[in-house]
C-alpha cells in the first residue's frame, strides 16, 4: 500500500528485500535477485489513473476517444464503472496522446 506509486513500489522493493533474507535465504533461485534492478508493470484501473494523472484533461480524452465527456467523467471518481470495451478504447486513446507527445520537440 501506499498514496503515491513511488511509494507502493518502495514497499513492494522493501517486502522483497525482507521476504529473501528470510524465506527466501535459502533459495539459490533468491538469492540471486538485485531488488534495485526488479521492475514492476502497474496497472490501473479508471479511477486510480486519473486520480494519479490529474493534469490530464477528461474532457479532452473523452473527446480524442470519441465518447461522451460526462461518462468518462463518470468513470474516473468511479461512480461509472467502463466495460472492457471502453477501457481498452481509453487505454489506446491514451497511448496515442502519449505517442504524440513524445514526437514534441521544444526549444527556448
């Protein structure tokens, strides 16, 4: 548990650390584990996304993945909960924006 991802992950590094030098001190299989080089793959749901992406604008979202904005506002308190279908139409949506944004380029 934690209230920030960076927080989860450190607890999750730190019951790791803990679980190898006891249970798992025995284990060749463990004992070759580097905690600092162990990643993770977070998954969210609806809510916890946009609670931890709050600059994200919903309204824009809703409008890039052509659904309407008072359901995708629905969905990220979780008062509305998405099928999978419109999860996944929101996950693409999402990568798309990300893939634009990576082709930003800035200069001052």
């Amino acid at each position: 548990m934690g209230k920030t991802v960076k927080e989860v992950l450190a607890n999750l590094r730190s019951l790791l650390a803990d679980f190898i030098i006891h249970e798992g001190q025995h284990s060749k299989k463990w004992k070759k584990v580097d905690i600092a080089t162990v990643e993770f793959n977070i998954k969210y749901d609806l809510q916890a996304f946009f609670e931890e992406h709050s600059y994200l604008n919903i309204s824009e979202v809703a409008k890039r993945a052509g659904m309407n904005t008072s359901l995708l506002r629905g969905y990220a308190p979780g008062s509305k909960h998405a099928s999978a279908e419109q999860t996944k139409k929101i996950e693409e949506t999402l990568h798309r924006l990300a893939s634009e944004l990576q082709e930003v380029s800035l200069y001052a």
